[in-house]
C-alpha cells in the first residue's frame, strides 16, 4: 500500500447534444483543465469518484491499440466502473465522436463541430490521448493513486 495522496483527474461535463447522444466536458488535473472529453449519453457513467488502473487483460481494443501504438502498453480502466456495466471494461481511450464509445470516456484537444455530421466531437484525439496516456503511466510508474471524479457543471447547456 502507498502513502501517496491521490492525483485527482476531474472530468466536468458541461455539454449536451441530445440528438447525436453527445457529451462534452473538460479534463482537469489539480484543477486545470488539459484535455476535452467525449461520451455517449446512452451509457454515461454516473457522476462519482473512481479509481484508475491499468486493465490487466489484453481485450482486442487493447492488442489493437498495442499493435499500433508503441507507447500503449495497456489499457486505463475505471477499478469499480464494473459496478455500473459488468459485461465490459469501462477505459480512457481514444475517440472524435460518441458512438465510438460504450460507457468509456475519449480523450480529445479541443471540442469541435463536424459540419459533415452536424454534431459535436473532440478534434485531435490520438495525439491529446497519448499525452494524457504517457502522464498518467508516469504517475502509476511511481505508484501514485489515482481517482477520478465524474461531475456535470450545474445548468450544463444542452441542444435538443
């Protein structure tokens, strides 16, 4: 057991687009945000706090991803996320758009608009992912506790 605090990653959802089930928001570290995130409305993780971790099972996204990707080793994944959808893991990973994602949460640089798809999206996913990635193995490396805090800003704007 580590004597560690906690590094505490925050993500705010602080927007909703009902007909493209889009989620957007800001992942924040010590408060700062460094990254915009992505979900589905169908299969949001509910607001609480999680702890972090490598996934000790290689599904195919991960083999996909290690094949791929030098840097990617595993997969982070939400420890008690299986509370809430027990069939899957619950990970960070890389996405633009909310039907790429189950109940995960993708990583992006910055919220955008795809024109093409008239919906909202986060621009810039593999590269803002591996950054987030790379930080987060860091901390884990040097056995720092992680957690996760789920919030939605009150009065979040929605497009219906």
């Amino acid at each position: 057991m580590t004597n560690k605090s906690p590094v505490l990653i925050e993500v705010k959802r602080n927007f909703i687009h009902k007909p493209s089930k889009t989620v957007l928001g800001d992942i924040c570290v010590n408060g700062v945000a460094k990254h915009s995130s992505v979900e589905n409305l169908d299969c949001l993780l509910p607001e609480g706090v999680y702890s972090l971790n490598w996934n000790k099972n290689n599904t195919p996204l991960t083999v996909r991803y290690q094949d791929k990707f030098n840097w990617f080793r595993q997969h982070l994944v939400f420890d008690n996320g299986a509370d809430v959808y027990p069939d899957r893991g619950i990970y960070f990973h890389i996405a633009n758009y909310s039907h790429d994602l189950k109940g995960c949460i993708g990583v992006g640089e910055y919220k955008s608009w795809d024109i093409r798809l008239n919906q909202p999206m986060v621009a810039n996913s593999t590269k803002s992912f591996r950054m987030f990635y790379v930080f987060i193995d860091d901390l884990l490396e040097m056995s720092s506790p992680i957690l996760v805090k789920i919030t939605s800003v009150p009065d979040t704007p929605s497009m219906l």
